[in-house]
C-alpha cells in the first residue's frame, strides 16, 4: 500500500466494552456512538486484522468524534494497540503498548464532527504489528488530563487508520 491509504476503519458499533470503565453506547443521529464522560477515564476496544497490504510502516490514526452539547474546550483521547504474534503472544496475558494522545478542541456547534489525528511510529509504538495479525486497540477519554477542558460528554463516531 502506499502512504495515505485507509488500512483498517471501524465505526463505533463495532467496539466492544472490554475495560472496566467502559464508554456508553448511545444512540444518534441514526447511529450507535459511544460516549465518554468528561470526569472519569472510560475506554472501548475494538478487534482488527491487520491487511496483508500493510508495508510495516508507521500509521495515523484518525478518530471521529463529537460533542454531545459542548461548544467549547478541548478533549484528550489516548489510542493503545495490542498485537498478537503468531504462536508468540497469551490473549490472557498480553498488555496494551503505551498509549499515544492528541488533544483536539471540540467544534464550534454540538453534533459537529471532528477529525482528530494520531501519528505512530512502526515498532513498540503499534506493539509491532504485523501485516496479517489480529490486533487490539483500546480508544480513551482521558478525562482527568488536565488539558481534558470540554464539559459534557465527548462521542465517538469511529476511526480510521491509513499508512503513514
């Protein structure tokens, strides 16, 4: 594949509430979206494959998200990959890599989409993932960030991630 190309997108219906403070599935708007909190950390995962296109390169995330009623303040979001090697990796023990975090300023009217995006590196920032391999990521409002300033909930729609 080359640079730019979409390599995995997901909506948000498609997430799974693995965490123990995990986003509320909310309708709107004729879709499910998840909702995270503005006063507690809340995650949601989502299991992919990663396409055998895939070059082995870094990667940009791209995540949709929205305000349920604020038009003001920022939102800190954390995305964490977790990568199950072929006859290597435990699911029951495998950890997260460290998350990587953007910080992004709600739009200007509530229900407005913005594009928030996260660059990785290939390696231990994407817990080596490889062309083929079924993969984890974990979505986070760190909402007890400092510079976590939106009040309300913030609603993911979904997120893409294209090679870098």
């Amino acid at each position: 594949m080359s640079s730019g190309d979409t390599l995995v997108p997901y909506g948000a219906a498609a997430a799974q509430m693995l965490s123990s403070n995990s986003a509320t599935p909310t309708p709107r708007a004729d879709t499910l979206l998840y909702a995270f909190d503005d006063t507690t950390d809340e995650s949601i995962d989502f299991v992919c494959i990663m396409p055998r296109s895939y070059s082995g390169g870094g990667v940009t995330v791209s995540l949709v998200w929205s305000a349920t009623t604020a038009t003001t303040g920022d939102v800190v979001w954390d995305f964490a990959f977790k990568s199950f090697s072929d006859d290597a990796d435990d699911i029951d023990t495998k950890s997260f890599a460290t998350a990587q975090a953007v910080t992004d300023t709600t739009a200007s009217a509530s229900g407005e989409c913005v594009y928030s995006e996260i660059t990785f590196t290939d390696g231990a920032q994407m817990d080596s993932t490889a062309a083929g391999e079924i993969f984890h990521v974990r979505v986070t409002r760190d909402a007890d960030n400092v510079s976590d300033t939106m009040t309300g909930d913030a609603q993911l729609w979904g997120f893409e991630i294209r090679e870098t």
